[in-house]
C-alpha cells in the first residue's frame, strides 16, 4: 500500500529528539517509508528506553538543541529536505522545578532549529510540533481553534506558546517569497501508546506501578483531556510533510491533531479503559495539594479534517488496548511489537478510507 504518496521514500528527513517517546514511534515510520532520517537528540532518560529497542536503520546523532554549533552541525551533515522539529522539554511538572529548562529548550531550541533550516538550502519543508497546550485555556467546554489565542499558566504550557511565535516569525520574516520553505506547526493532544517511560506521565507512571506492585497516585482523576495513540497525530506530522513537500501553500500554519469529539475522557476513565486489559492495575486518588494543571481541554480538529482531509483511526478503547498489549509483551518478552501495531493502524487506515493511503 502506497503511503503519503510515496514522497517519502529516499527523502534525506531531520528529525529531533528522534530518541523520545514520539521521535523513536516516528523515525520508525519514515524508515518503513523508506527515508532516509537523520535523528538528533538527547540521549534516552530513561532505561528500558523505546529507541534503544528498535535497532532503527537511522542516523543518530547527539546533542543538545540550545547549542546552536551542534545543530548547525547536524543539518551540515543531513543535508535534509524536510525537517520534523520534536526536541522539546515537554514534562509540566518538571517545568516548575525548572522553568529555565522548558524557556530554553523550547524556545531558543526551536530558534536554532529554525536558523539552521533558514541557512541550510535543501530545506524545503519544516514541521514543528507543539502541543495542545499553547492555548490560553479558559476551560471551555468546546474546543480550541488554531486561531484562539496563545497563553500558558505552567512553563511549559507558556514556552510552548512562545515557540509558535517564534515559527510564525520565521513563517513571516524570512520565509515568505517564492522558493522559501513551507513550516506549519502541529499541535497534539495528550498522547499515548507503548515506549513512554517518561516522568510524571499517566501511562507511564502506571506501568512502573504494576511492575513494582505498587498502587498508582492519582493527581486528578476528574481532570479531561483529548487522549489519542500515538501514531494518530503522527499520521498527521507525516500528512502535514507531504503537502508542504508538494509546496501546498494553502498549509504552512497551525494545525490541531486531536480525538474524536467522544474520546475526550477524564482520567479516571483512561484508567478503568485500561484495567479491561490490563486487570494487574491499581490506583488511588491523593490529597497532597498539587501544582496547578488545568482541569478541562478540548481540542477542535475541524480544520485537519476539511482542508487535510485527516482522520483518526483508532477510538480511544482500541487505543487503550494497543498500549496495554505493548506494554504486557514488553513486560515479559523484552521485545516490543512497535513495527507490527504499525503495520495493524496501516492496516486500519486503508480500511478507514484515510487519504493518506492507497490500496
């Protein structure tokens, strides 16, 4: 099945902070596409670490994108065409212990991502990808437009906020005659799926738990977020990259990948979703104050689906499923089934009438 119109296949591809949790799901999917991806990124915090499983074909370099040399070194030597921007520090919690950490690494990071694409002349396109959390959440119960406004109450909610300044400043400044590169930014909701060993993350807090059977902490169990597996909003970073690769000029922008509008659940929802296929988890509910985090957040994906034509694939219980049954398999195998739940979403997407997949 012909995927993103085969424009990926021998494609020289940048993609930082390649060795997270989304970088390692995503260098995995452009090696099936057959780019050629060049990663730049930190080494993984974390051990097991889901990039260090996969024994990816990609070139992995390290470094530190608040270094402007090792980024201007990285791009040297990919020469890449299309650009996937995923280094950030994206922990909230983390943020307020040090807020210096989230304003540099998302903000001046992106900076230098951004200068070395503006000096680098086989870059074509650029996607930068944020978060759901760049908007100034009022706690609305309907969605967030791209066009609502911008805010942040945490340090990372707000860095992240300022990093889309940053790309619209670039988009504006330096990018907008004929044969300049294309950027849009992509912001996701909450993401889940096998390989997240992350701190302070509901899933991955919950497999440590269980492995140490222990009973899960639970912050707040009433707090709503757009949950969705992690290749749903990668499918729309890859969708994103094919239009701009094709010099689209209708899709250098923002653009929200989120749930279906039922798939927004609280967390104590994700958690009895879960238990179906995991009955091993347990959690409690604890009264110690915690820093603030907002209670309620809707993503609005309206324009994602009329003017990309994306659609998410899986419902949040397939969701749910995929990832206890990665990290089961991982749990007592040490392998992970990374390439085959790919191959079954792909699967899934040709059977959806997804239009980034032909038959």
């Amino acid at each position: 099945m012909k995927q993103f119109g085969d424009l990926y296949r021998g494609r020289k591809v940048l993609l930082t902070g390649h060795t997270g949790f989304k970088g390692s799901w995503l260098a995995t999917w452009l090696c099936e596409l057959g780019a050629q991806v060049t990663g730049l990124g930190l080494a993984p915090e974390s051990a097991p670490a889901h990039w260090d499983l996969l024994n990816s074909p990609s070139i992995d370099l390290r470094g530190d994108i608040r270094a402007s040399a090792v980024v201007r070194e990285a791009f040297e030597q990919a020469q890449p065409e299309i650009v996937f921007h995923l280094a950030a520090q994206a922990l909230v919690r983390r943020s307020y212990r040090d807020p210096l950490e989230s304003w540099s690494t998302n903000v001046m990071g992106t900076a230098n991502v951004l200068e070395a694409c503006r000096l680098t002349p086989s870059v074509r396109a650029v996607v930068v990808v944020t978060t759901d959390k760049v908007y100034a959440n009022s706690e609305w119960p309907w969605g967030y437009r791209e066009n609502d406004r911008l805010g942040g109450h945490d340090p990372y909610s707000a860095s992240k906020a300022a990093s889309e300044l940053v790309v619209d400043s670039y988009r504006k400044a330096f990018w907008g005659g004929d044969g300049a590169p294309l950027v849009a930014s992509a912001r996701a909701g909450n993401v889940i799926g096998g390989g997240d060993w992350s701190e302070d993350r509901l899933i991955p807090d919950l497999v440590r738990a269980v492995q140490a059977g222990e009973s899960l902490e639970i912050r707040s169990p009433q707090s709503t977020r757009p949950w969705q597996h992690v290749l749903e909003c990668l499918s729309g970073y890859l969708l994103l990259g094919q239009r701009l690769l094709t010099l689209d000029k209708a899709v250098p922008g923002a653009w929200n990948f989120g749930p279906a509008p039922q798939d927004n659940r609280t967390v104590a929802e994700v958690l009895t979703g879960l238990q179906q296929y995991w009955p091993e988890l347990a959690w409690h509910t604890t009264s110690v104050p915690q820093p603030h985090e907002a209670n309620l957040l809707y993503l609005d994906c309206a324009q994602a689906k009329a003017r990309l034509g994306w659609q998410p694939v899986w419902s949040l219980e397939q969701s749910l499923e995929m990832t206890a049954g990665w990290y089961r398999h991982q749990s007592s195998t040490g392998q992970t089934i990374t390439h085959e739940q790919l191959a079954g979403y792909i699967a899934a997407a040709a059977r959806a009438g997804c239009v980034w997949i032909e038959k």
